[in-house]
C-alpha cells in the first residue's frame, strides 16, 4: 500500500473525528484503498 494523502481538520466546516486526520493508502495494483482515522 502506499500512502496516498491526507484529509485534515483545515477550518471549522469540515472537522473529523475532533481534530482528527485521515490518512488514504491505496493500491495501485488492485485500486485497493484503506483510510485509517486518527484522532487525538
Ligand atoms: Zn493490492
């Protein structure tokens, strides 16, 4: 997998998981994609 990009809380209309960061992988055999959701 490789890491693909990131979706940030930039302002105030779009927070994740309370300031949180997602982080998108994917596959670029397979167009398999993996998000993985980090709060803090
Ligand atoms: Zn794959």
């Amino acid at each position: 997998m490789t890491f693909y990009g990131q979706l940030d809380s930039i302002n105030d209309d779009f927070i994740i998981g309370d300031c949180g960061m997602i982080y998108v992988f994917v596959c670029f055999e397979c167009l398999e994609t993996k998000s993985v959701l980090q709060s803090y």
